[in-house]
C-alpha cells in the first residue's frame, strides 16, 4: 500500500512542478552577445563532440536529370553505422551548388578529414599570430581557413554524422555536368531549384532541403530561395551577392580587371578535369565533351574583347549584353531578396566582393528578426570567419551553420534565431550585436546622415597631391583641384579587395593607404571629441571637371589615427559617363541627400561628358560599420583611377584620355560626405 501512495504523490508532485519545469528547464535557450553566450557555448559543443553516427557513406556522381535533359552530377554524402552502410533514417538534405567542381570540394573535405593529420594542421594554423607585425593579414587567413570556412565551401562531416545528407553539385558545364555554364543565369537557376526539387523527393530525405556554401554557393542560395521552392527551409550563404554588376563585374562602370580574369580562367580550366573513373571503367560521357568541345573558355573571350575593341558598336553583342542594364544577362543577375520566405543567415565582410550587395539583402528579406540573421566581420573574401571561439567572438562558421540548420531543419529549439539577429564587427572596435542595421534598425540605434564638406583649407595630416579638410559647416572655397591616373593603387585595400583577399596580407597596402594617397586628393576633418560610430551607407558628391569625354572616379572613406595610419572603411568608384542614377533602386536621407545613389551602370544611358564643363557626379560607397575613437579624424580620399580591382572597358578607357581629372570647389556646387554618424563629433 504504501509503494501506492508513494506513486500517487509523486504523480501528483509531477502535475504540479511540470508547468514550472516547461517555463524554465525545458525553455529555449536565449543567445546573448556577439559569441552567443551560453547558447553559443552549447552549439560549439553540440557540434563538436560525438554525433549520432559514427562513418559517412558516399555515392559519387549521382545523375540529376534536369527538365532540357542536360544531366547534373552530384556526390551525396550519407549518415553511416559501423559497417559503413548508410542509415536508413530519412534526414534533412543539404545541397551546395558549385562551379568550382565537387571534386575540389572533395579534396578539401579529405584534406579536413586524416586522423590525427589534419587536426594538428588546422591547430598550427589557429596557432599562427603575427598580430601586430607587418604581415598580420597572414593570420586573418590562416584562422579563417583553420576556422569552418573550409567546412562551409566543402563537406562538413560533423554535420553529415548528426544526421544530415549532404548533396554536393557541379552545375551545368562545369565538373562532370553536362552542358555549357550559363554563369548564374536563369537556365542555371532553373537547375538549383530542380536539384531542390529532386533532393527532396530520395528515398533517404525528410522532404526538407537546406543550403549551404560559400561566394558562387551563396549566391546561388539567394536566387533560389527569391523563386520560393517548396522544399527549400533554410539557407546559410557566406559571402553572397545580389547585384551581380554592381558587386564585382563593372561596379560603377570599371570593370574587374583582376578578379574577374582569374576567375573566369579557374572555372574554365578546372570544368576540363575528366572523370578519369568512368574512362578507366570504359563509360565516359561523351555528352559531357561535346559540350566542353562546344564553349571551350566561356566567357574569358568576352572579356578579351571587352580590350581589344576600340569602339562601343564593335564590342561582342554579349559583352554588350553585360553592359546594358535592361538585358536578359543583367536581369538574372539582379536578385530581389524581398522575394525570399525562407530563413536566412547572411555571412559577409566589409571588405568582401560582395559587400554592396549583402547588408541589403538582409534589409530587403520580408521575414521577421531571428528567421533572418547577419554576421560581418572586417574581411575579405577569403578570410571569412577569421574571428571565432573566444568570449565576445562569434561561434565558428560551421557552429553557427549547423546551429541554423537544427533550428529550421530538424526543429529544434538552441536559441540561434534569438542571436543577433545583427551581428557587426566595428571596424576600428570590437564585436556588437544590433536589432537591424542601416534602414531596419530602430530610432535609437540608428545613425543620423550629416554632411561633411570638402575644403581647400590645409589639414596638415596627409602626404598627398592635395592635402585637404572635411567640415562640418559649409564653406566659401572655391579652387580647383586636379588628380591624375596612377599607379599607387597596386598598393591599396582596393587592390587587396579585388584579389578576394590575397593582397590584404600586405598590411601597408590593405590597412594604411598612406603610399595610395601620394597620387591621391586627401580631405580630413578635425579629430573627433568622443567615440563616433559611423554605421549605415554612404555617399560622396563631387563636383568635377573633365579635359576629356570620360574620367574614372574612385572615393574611400578613412579613418585616420593619431600616428597618421589611414584605413579604409568602404570604397566606391564611378566612371563619369554612367553617371546617371536609378532614381528606384536609391536611397535618401532625411536630408534629402542621396545615401544609395545607385547608378544605371549601363551602356545604354552612357552620357558623355563635355570637356571643361562642370558635371555632377554621386558616387555610393557600400555600408559599413566603424567605430573612430577619440583623436581619430574622418578622411575622404579622391582619385583618378583603379587599378588593377577595375578597368574601363577599352572604348571607355581611349574616352578618358588618361588624362587629369578635376574636383571644382565651387559653394554653389558643393562637395561633400553625406556620412552616418552617432555621436559627439565636434565637428
């Protein structure tokens, strides 16, 4: 009787401490902080330490049949027992689309992958610190590819082994897929949502298909979830672009001349890698050569003509495609984010390719804070992630993306949709988390747009062709300024951007544009009186000067130390023709000053300029956050030229002369910084 009672009231204890135990024991954790505190602490372990199963099983080269008949191939990378058989477990299914070919993304997975072996390499190069020397850019590097970037581009095991399938696939005429690459464009976008399609509908899959993937991978994660697939729950894209040409192949009209070209040449050259397999075997796809054979280089002669056409109406009908924005080319490749549904983590870095392009698509996602999230760090292109694992540092990439993915893919309640949900790293600070940034963060976190004048009067802190001030109050200045091309932008943040990250190991190019601003026209405002946060987008007016039809214009933002050190913080250039602005796709301030002015960017509202005339031109930078502590100044540099990150296409090039250009300052014609700031500038 009495083991009775004893059942009653424990029975009964239970009834009563459950609510208790559902409102605290059993609640989401809650993520705080840039490193997501305990939540973060738990993720890092989760993903970490034993999973569910202990091997992975592979099939390699699966054929995906698309609705043209043109075959995909994809490895499909299966939870394993022991035996090494694959589950037979349904899983969510995570698909990664690459031009690079799967075969490199396998490489990079076994490379990851050598008992004992690669983990003492990914701890050398977490060890390696050259913080505070010349080459610290070296370190940014190393830790990115030590952190779970790697994971992220190839193959993340741990996540396969928790009960994930990964699908990895070459798109079309790229790798071991059939057909020709169409380079982002609507067939190929096609293909990722069939893939999707086809993913969800295995044997071995829940039905629910996430994405994951780095630059190429993340941009098309973004194209597929605007189209709003079904089965497509979740994407984690690293370094994605929306506006393609805006981004990286002509920003502003000057075309990228140093990534562009090694890009074009490392898709085209690795798509020729045979299946050496199925030769040995005697089943080789003579599909797959006939169309290799059919576009042996695409597009790395589109971008020969692009110099060696000395007049508009000659260039290929397909570079002219590129140029002109109401083209087919151009409208794949101009995505629209508010289209997306789907719960999105955004990675990206100041000074990525990308960077105009991925604050604003987590501003233009129509989905609540939590269900949309955005990290980004003051990176490069290839060193994302370079920052991770240490209190007030972000989890690792493959942390957060597995994190993500449980959260949406599997339901699990970990506390990732209350990170952030905006996650900055404060150029010239620290990490902060915010509630939005730029246009969605709220009144109190937002920064107020003001302008800061560009001025004739000495600063007395440059070494340049014209040493300048900002201020804050308009001012009668008139004087004209000239600049001329140059080469000292080989040694700048612009080169080190352009080369996707490969030059910022150069810290007294990538950190300090003091050896650029010698052939440079420098602005520099007074110190400011306390810690200023510039945070939001900016935008530079210029009242300049053509001697010829044409002239390339590049501005960047700096901030200037005490010891003289100039960082850029964001950097845009225009070339004086496509000046025209898309009125529909800018932004304004309250002021009424322009805080996007996003050009055309097309050959078809080409406007030359009239020599000796003065014309407008309004030039954006992308969004940035920074931090000037106190004793730092402002500076806006100018200059005539970009080179090797961008080149006017050779027509637009023989327009410009190479000849000077000129800044008016003129009060009825003013120019200035309409910069975003919060707080005490004393300016």
């Amino acid at each position: 009787m009495k083991y009775v009672l004893r059942a009653v009231v424990m029975m009964v204890s239970a009834m009563l401490l459950f609510p208790l135990l559902g409102q605290s024991a059993l609640a989401a954790p809650v993520a705080a902080g840039p490193d997501g505190g305990a939540a973060g602490a738990s993720w890092a372990t989760t993903h970490d330490g034993p999973q569910q199963y202990s091997k992975i099983h592979i099939e390699w080269d699966v054929p995906i049949t698309m609705s043209d008949g043109t075959v995909l191939k994809g490895n499909v990378y299966r939870p394993a027992d022991e035996s090494g058989r694959p589950v037979d477990t349904k899983t969510p299914t995570i698909v990664n689309m690459t031009p690079y070919t799967k075969l490199v993304s396998n490489l990079a997975d076994h490379a990851g992958s050598i008992p004992g072996l690669s983990d003492a390499l990914l701890q050398l190069l977490r060890d390696i610190d050259l913080t505070g020397t010349p080459l610290s850019g070296v370190t940014d590097l190393t830790k990115a590819f030590a952190g779970g970037e790697l994971r992220n581009f190839a193959v993340d095991r741990q996540l396969v082994k928790s009960g994930y399938t990964q699908v990895v696939v070459d798109v079309r005429g790229t790798g071991f897929s059939q057909g020709v690459w169409d380079m982002l464009r609507d067939r190929e976008q096609a293909d990722t949502v069939e893939v999707i399609d086809w993913a969800s509908r295995q044997p071995w899959s829940t039905g629910k298909v996430g994405m994951n993937g780095i630059s190429y991978s993340g941009i098309n994660q973004v194209q597929a979830a605007e189209k709003q697939p079904a089965a497509l729950k979740a994407i984690f894209p690293v370094v994605p672009g929306s506006d393609l040409a805006n981004d990286v192949l002509m920003p502003g009209g000057g075309f990228g001349f140093n990534f562009i070209p090694l890009w074009l040449t490392a898709i085209n050259g690795l798509k020729w890698v045979p299946d050496v397999s199925s030769l040995a075997l005697g089943n080789f796809d003579q599909q797959w050569l006939a169309d290799r054979m059919a576009s042996p280089f695409t597009y790395l002669d589109v971008f020969l003509n692009a110099y060696t056409k000395v007049n508009v109406d000659e260039i290929d009908p397909r570079l002219h495609g590129m140029l002109d924005h109401t083209s087919p080319e151009r409208q794949a490749w101009l995505g629209d984010p508010a289209k997306i549904k789907t719960p999105t983590f955004v990675v990206g870095g100041w000074h990525d390719l990308f960077t105009y392009s991925e604050s604003k698509i987590y501003n233009k996602i129509s989905l609540p804070p939590g269900q949309k999230q955005l990290l980004m760090g003051n990176t490069y292109h290839l060193n994302s992630g370079n920052e991770y694992g240490k209190p007030g540092l972000p989890p690792r990439l493959d942390v957060l993306q597995r994190a993500w993915f449980d959260k949406w893919l599997k339901g699990i309640d970990n506390g990732i949709d209350s990170f952030g949900p905006v996650t900055l790293r404060q150029q010239g600070g620290g990490w902060v988390t915010r509630d939005g940034f730029g246009d969605s963060a709220p009144a109190d976190q937002r920064a107020d747009h003001r302008r800061m004048y560009l001025s004739a009067a000495a600063s007395g802190t440059a070494r340049s062709v014209h040493d300048g001030s900002l201020t804050g109050a308009a001012n009668g200045d008139t004087a004209r300024l000239t600049v001329a091309p140059g080469l000292t932008s080989l040694c700048s943040n612009d080169a080190a951007q352009g080369s996707a990250g490969v030059l910022s190991v150069i810290d007294g190019c990538a950190k300090d544009s003091r050896i650029q601003e010698l052939n440079g026209l420098t602005f520099t405002s007074a110190p400011v009186a306390e810690a200023t946060t510039i945070s939001g987008p900016i935008a530079v007016r210029l009242n300049t000067v053509q001697d010829a039809a044409d002239g390339y214009w590049v501005v960047t933002v700096n901030d200037v130390a005490p010891d003289g050190q100039s960082t850029v913080l964001s950097s845009g250039q225009l070339m004086a023709s496509l000046r025209e602005v898309d009125e529909a796709n800018s932004t304004r301030s309250a002021n009424g000053d322009y805080t996007d002015p996003r050009p055309f960017t097309s050959i078809e509202k080409r406007n030359p300029t009239t020599p000796g005339e003065a014309t407008t031109l309004d030039i954006g930078l992308p969004a940035t956050e920074a931090l000037l502590k106190p004793g730092h100044r402002l500076r806006v540099d100018v200059y005539a030229g970009n080179f090797p990150k961008g080149l006017p296409i050779l027509p637009m090039l023989i327009d410009t002369g190479l000849k000077p250009q000129h800044v008016q300052l003129d009060p009825q014609r003013p120019s200035f910084v309409n910069i975003p700031v919060r707080g005490n500038t004393g300016w």
